[in-house]
C-alpha cells in the first residue's frame, strides 16, 4: 500500500503540479476499488487504485464524454501509465442519502432529489449522444439477455442460497415473460445501472454523480426505478410518485416526442421488480458468500421494499387444468362446487401470505429463518386443510359434510373481499 501511496503523490505532483500535504485512505465498501483523499493546501482530490484495468479505462472515457456534455461528473486531471491509477475531482463526502438521514423528508432534500432526476435526464438522454458503448464493462446494451442474468441473479444468490421452495420452471417462465415484455421498451438511451443517493454527492446545493462505470444503453426507467426504491431511503409513496412525474416531465422536454405515460409507468414497474430483485441478489452474494456486515444488515430492508412494492398490486389465484379435473360425463353440478372449494383453499392461501407479509418485521439477525417460516407454516397449514376437505366430504360424496364446507368457505372468502 505504501508503494501505491507513492505513486499517487508521484502522479499528482508531477501532473496537476501542487505539492501533497498528506494522502489518506477512504474506507471500502463493496468495490475492490481502494479510494484515497489527497490533502493539497487548500484544496481536496480523489485518486483511485484499481487492478481491473477495463473497468478504469470504462470510467475515465464515461468521465470525459459526460462532462463534454455539461453532465456533473468528475474531471479526470491525471492516469498513470498503466491506467491502475486515476486523480479526478473531489465532490466531497455528503452524499444525498447523507442529506436524507440529517433532514428527513424535508422540502430541501425533495428539491434535491428533483435536481438529481431532472440532470439524470440530461446525462442518459444527452449523454448518449456519440457514446461509444464499445467501451462497456460488460454488455453493451441491457436488453433479453442482460435482464434475464440479473433475474437468474437473484434465483442463484438469493432464492436458492436461502433454500427457499419455487416452482422452477413456473419462475423462469415468468422471467422470460418478463423480460420479452422489457425488452420491447419506447426510449433506449445511457442507464447509469446503479444510480441511489449514495452514489450522488451534494456540494454546495449542487448534485454531482459517481460510480457510474456499470453503465450501458438501457430503457430511461431503470435508474428512475432504482432511484425511488433505494432500499436505504426508503421514500414515502407520495414522492416517489411525485417524483416520477417530475421525471416524465425533465425526459419530455429533451425527447424527439412526448412520452406514452401509461405504457412509461407500466414498464417502470417491470423494471421496479428486476431492480428490487437483482438488489437481493447483490446483497445474497456481497452478503452470504463474501459475508461482507454491511451487505447481510442491509436484506431485511431489501425484503420490506420488495413487500411494500408487492402489497401494491393484486395477487391472482389460478389453477392448473391438468391437477384439476372430471372423468368425462362425471361433471355433476356437487362435484364441480367441490372443486371450487379448493380454488377457495388457493384464495385463503394467498389471502394470509399477503397479510403476514404485510405485518411482518425481518429483522437483522433471524430474517432467513423469520422469511422461511411464514412461508412454510402457512404452506402447510392450507396443503392440510385442502387434505382434510378430501377426506371430511371424500371428494363430494358426503352431501352434509360438503354442506359444512361450503359454508366455512363462503364465509372466510366473502369475509376476506
């Protein structure tokens, strides 16, 4: 470390010509960037310590083209001959999470928050203009496939690390519904990829991004979605409405053509999911596999963002023709209302899943067994219930049993509606 710590002062004094009065290292977080200050005499600057050479070079050309169209990222002033090391400006260490966290839900942090999505469009739709995506870290565009990886993300370190229970071939089908339905977006232009107020700084009552790297040509609701639905801010439901349309607005007037609302704000919600999905799967692999702290405290937020998304649309029961049927010429008008007493089991089912999710707390320490539990104990109580409604009326035939039940049912179900 004391040789990179040379070099920077090296690199700085020979090309931004200002003498060092002391270097001191940033504290990481989940990059295997190494972050530096450099003190000058009356001025601060960053220098960044990189191995992953593609990665620097993607941020120092990102860094350029933005700022040559009056975007607010940082000046790269000096890169070392092997492009491990890079000194750009400094914004500072208040991000606007910070201003979220020391003001609330003030009238001043809502102004920067518009401010942050009003330059946001500026820089994806602008920005795009004459971009070389050649330069990407990874894909150069998130369309089918990029999406689907991100889904598959949060299958392999979230779902499947957690042993949770799924029908596979039912979630991947619905992941590729998904994604055909993204796919097919109005506006491509630059998607930021990670764009949440702790990769936006505050100096001066002005917002200024970073970390931006990840980048790639993408849908503009992506970095809206993952804006607004920052676990750690949690926003309350007004302003990130408010918000959202503040952004439609900002979009508009740099777009060829007006925006398509409703069909913008549906997909939005598409990407909404992926972003809260492909969250837990960050948090699973930077948490459960590199048992980074800050990552493992932060799941239970994710879980209650994803809840209170969920709690915000209708859930369906369907049933699978081939599990339930009738020998031909058997349909009688009993057999058939016993049927439908199983869908009801369904509807109660998913009934109680939705208010114990609603009232449920994860906490920090227990959230996976606390998450498996709900599941389970209710899975179970409804596939005992469904066995003991076959064995009470066996499948129909016992008219005052099936009488009993259809009057348990109309009560629960209507009760519930």
């Amino acid at each position: 470390m004391e040789e990179v710590i040379k070099e920077i002062q090296d690199l700085f004094e020979k090309t931004v010509r200002l003498p060092v009065a002391r270097i001191e290292k940033i504290p990481q977080s989940g990059s295997d960037r190494i972050y530096f200050r450099i003190h000058g005499h009356d001025a601060t600057f960053i220098a960044t310590y990189g191995r992953n050479t593609r990665e620097n070079d993607t941020f120092i050309y990102f860094s350029r083209h933005f700022r040559s169209c009056g975007c607010p990222v940082p000046e790269i002033l000096a890169v070392n001959s092997t492009n491990t090391i890079y000194i750009q400006e400094d914004f500072g260490d208040v991000s606007l999470l910070n201003k979220l966290d020391e003001l609330g839900f003030s009238e001043e942090v809502y102004g920067l928050f518009q401010l942050a999505l009003k330059q946001l469009a500026h820089l994806q739709i602008k920005g795009d203009k004459n971009l070389d995506y050649n330069k990407c870290i990874t894909s150069k565009e998130f369309g089918r496939q990029a999406i689907i990886s991100d889904l598959l993300y949060f299958k392999y370190y979230f779902l499947d690390t957690l042993q949770i229970p799924y029908d596979k071939e039912k979630l991947l089908a619905e992941f590729d519904e998904l994604a055909s339905f993204l796919t097919d977006t109005d506006h491509k232009y630059f998607m930021f990829r990670d764009f949440q107020s702790r990769n936006i700084m505050v100096r001066e009552g002005q917002v200024h991004y970073i970390d931006f790297q990840g980048g790639m040509k993408g849908a503009l609701q992506y970095d809206v979605a993952s804006m607004l639905w920052q676990a750690r801010a949690e926003l309350p439901e007004e302003w990130k409405n408010s918000l959202l349309n503040y952004y439609i607005d900002c979009a508009e007037e740099k777009l060829p053509a007006p925006i398509d609302r409703e069909r913008f704000v549906s997909q939005y919600n598409g990407y909404v999911l992926i972003r809260l999905l492909q969250v837990l799967g960050a948090y699973g692999f930077r948490g459960l596999f590199e048992r980074k702290a800050h990552f493992l405290t932060s799941i239970p937020l994710a879980l209650n963002n994803l809840k209170a998304f969920l709690n915000g649309f209708e859930m369906t029961v369907e049933f699978d023709a081939k599990n339930s049927w009738v020998k031909k010429g058997k349909e009688t008008e009993e057999l058939l209302k016993h049927e439908q007493g199983h869908f009801d089991v369904g509807v109660l089912y998913m009934q109680e899943v939705l208010e114990s999710m609603a009232t449920a707390r994860f906490t920090r320490a227990g959230y996976k067994d606390e998450f498996q539990k709900i599941i389970k104990d209710i899975h179970d109580k409804y596939v005992a219930m469904g066995d003991k409604y076959d064995k009470d009326t066996n499948h129909s035939i016992k008219k005052d049993e099936q009488a009993k039940w259809n009057a348990f049912f109309e009560e629960k179900v209507l009760s519930k509606e």
